[in-house]
C-alpha cells in the first residue's frame, strides 16, 4: 500500500501584543487618512478601548508609542505596516501609506 503524505500547513504565526497594537495604529491612522499626531491616535485608540480621554492611562499611551517605535526601528515590519514619519526621525506625526484605488 502506498502511503498518502499529506501536506503540513504552517499556522501563521501569532501577533506579539506590540505587533497587534501596531496593527491598531495602523487601522486608526487609516480613519484619520493616513495620518495624524501620535497624540491624536493615542486619544482615538483610548475612545476605541471605552477609555476615557480625559484620563489617558500612562501605560497605554507608553504601550502606544513603543509599538510604534518598535515597528519604525525595524525596516522590515515598518514596510510590513506602512508607517511613514511626515517629518522624519523623531516626529511625532506618524503616518501609513495608503492603499491606492483605481481612478
């Protein structure tokens, strides 16, 4: 008898919690068009989560800003997400590239 191989599929690897919250930014900086102040997008993300803004917990803007910075320093997942800095290193308007829609 012949043996059937049958194919292993690779699961897809699993988000790390700052790739995830890139992830958010990246979501949130396409609501606001492709960009927005950081402090912007900590203030949406904070809506988003049912916090209020008014109190902005210091560990979720520190979470906020790390995952972004983390996904900049690394070329390869500042590609993966699209980030851009409108001003270059050490801005604090962050940006994505926006998909382009046929005309």
């Amino acid at each position: 008898m012949e043996k059937i191989q049958t194919e292993r599929r690779r699961k897809p690897r699993p988000k790390t919690s700052a790739e995830a919250v890139a992830e958010r930014i990246r979501q949130t900086l396409m609501q606001f068009g492709g960009e927005a102040h950081r402090r912007e997008v900590i203030m949406q993300m904070a809506r988003d989560s049912g916090v209020d803004v008014r109190n902005i917990p210091e560990e979720l803007e520190t979470t906020v800003i790390t995952s972004f910075e983390a996904a900049w320093n690394d070329t390869e997942k500042r590609e993966s997400f699209g980030f851009t800095l409108r001003f270059g290193e050490g801005s604090h308007r962050w940006g994505v590239r926006m998909p382009e829609t046929a005309h």
